[in-house]
C-alpha cells in the first residue's frame, strides 16, 4: 500500500505524555486511550525509570496534504495502515510548510482547524500516538509576521517589537528574517507563542498526543562537516 510520504523510521523516545497501542513491556505502562492517558514511564524495581524504545514514522505530510488539497484525506487510509500494523507512533507537522501553506491560518481560522481536527482524531481512531511539529520550517516562520499583524493576532508596539526590514521590492515590511529569531522582542517569537499556545491549548486532552516540538531538524545549521574550514579565526 502506497502512503505518499509515509516513511519507517527507527525513533527512539523516552516520554511522559502521550499515547500508544503497543504492547507492554516490563516497566513500561500504555495506556490505550485509558483514564490514564498515553505512554508513561515506570520504576523498575530498583526505583530507576525505564525509557521507552519503540519504531516509529515520519509523517510529517499528513496535515499539509490537506492544507493543499482539501479533499485529500488519504491520511485517514494512512494512520488505519499504521494502526493494523501496531506502528505506534507518528511524526506530523501540524502548522503549513512554505509561508504559502499558512494561508488558511490566517483566512479561515475555523476551518483551519477543523482540517487538522480531523488529522488528529484520525490518528485517535486508530490508536496511533502523535509528536506534533509545530512550526517544521522554522527559516520561513518569520515572513509571516506582516499576516499574523493583519489577521489581529498581533499587535506591534504591545506585543513585538516592529523590525525596519525591507522586502524583495525594496518596500518596508514588518516581516522579518531568521536572524529576528535571536531578538526576545521579536515578531517571529510572538508569533511562535501565539501560535504554540492555541495548538496545545486544542489537543492537550487528545489522548492521541505524546508529545509536541518546535521544529525539524535545526541541528543542520549548526552541525556543519566543514565547520573548522569556515571558522573565523577571530
């Protein structure tokens, strides 16, 4: 069965939150979808908590194809797929990818919401644990500052501080560059608490959640493989 980009992965993951069908294993307790929500970890009998090892997949499209396509919800054949094969979890980005794919955010707020509703409780149905991404792209996350101030989320002056950036065009422009993300007082940060705290406030109860993370892999603008030939020597 073809999955688009649904991809095996190995994942190890030591957790508090969350959920999963798989089996239990000794000093492990999974709750599926029991009044003890998700995977937790338990002591051995030597009071030493015992981390969870289990495979996994990356789905991180899952969202995003229906961000694009409103009546694509093959994720729904998708996470059934997962769940008859007790795969226990899934990595999904759950904002849009390009500043492009955010446009329903800012237009439709409702509907927005009702799409990626119907992610989780697809993943619900089939007792598949969920690590939300919350901003996958973070470089682009600052061009959406200028949307999220003329969508009312935002408020220069009392929430950020407006940044003198120019546009392709030359024109002034609040939206802002990846370096803003070094700035506490930046739009792009306000936008990433503005945005984190309506996506966990939404699916906090979902049993379906594990966990959440910002972003993907941020470590490749960092773990270089020729970071000493372009070192300053200063």
């Amino acid at each position: 069965m073809r999955l688009g980009h649904l991809s095996l992965a190995a994942a190890f993951f030591a957790s508090v939150c969350g959920v999963s069908s798989a089996a239990q294993k000794p000093g492990i307790g999974v709750s599926s979808f029991g009044p003890q929500k998700g995977l937790f970890v338990k002591e051995n009998a030597s009071g030493q908590p015992v981390a969870v090892r289990l495979f996994g997949v990356n789905y991180y499209d899952a969202f995003q194809r229906r961000l694009r396509d409103a009546s694509n919800t093959s994720y729904h054949a998708g996470f059934a797929w997962l769940g008859q094969h007790r795969i226990p979890l899934a990595r999904v980005m759950a904002s849009g990818y390009h500043p492009s794919d955010w446009a329903l955010y800012f237009e439709d707020r409702e509907e927005y919401f009702r799409q990626l509703d119907d992610v989780v409780q697809a993943a619900e149905k089939n007792g598949v644990g969920l690590v939300l991404t919350l901003f996958w792209h973070f470089a682009g996350t600052g061009e959406l500052v200028d949307d999220a101030v003329a969508a009312g989320d935002l408020q220069p002056g009392a929430d950020f501080k407006a940044a003198e950036n120019t546009d392709t065009t030359g024109r002034a422009t609040i939206a802002e560059f990846r370096s803003d993300l070094g700035r506490a007082d930046s739009g792009t940060l306000a936008l990433i608490r503005h945005y984190t705290r309506e996506v966990v406030a939404r699916y906090r109860e979902s049993p379906a959640v594990w966990g959440w993370e910002f972003s993907n892999e941020v470590n490749l603008k960092v773990d270089l493989p020729n970071v000493q030939q372009s070192r300053s020597e200063s």
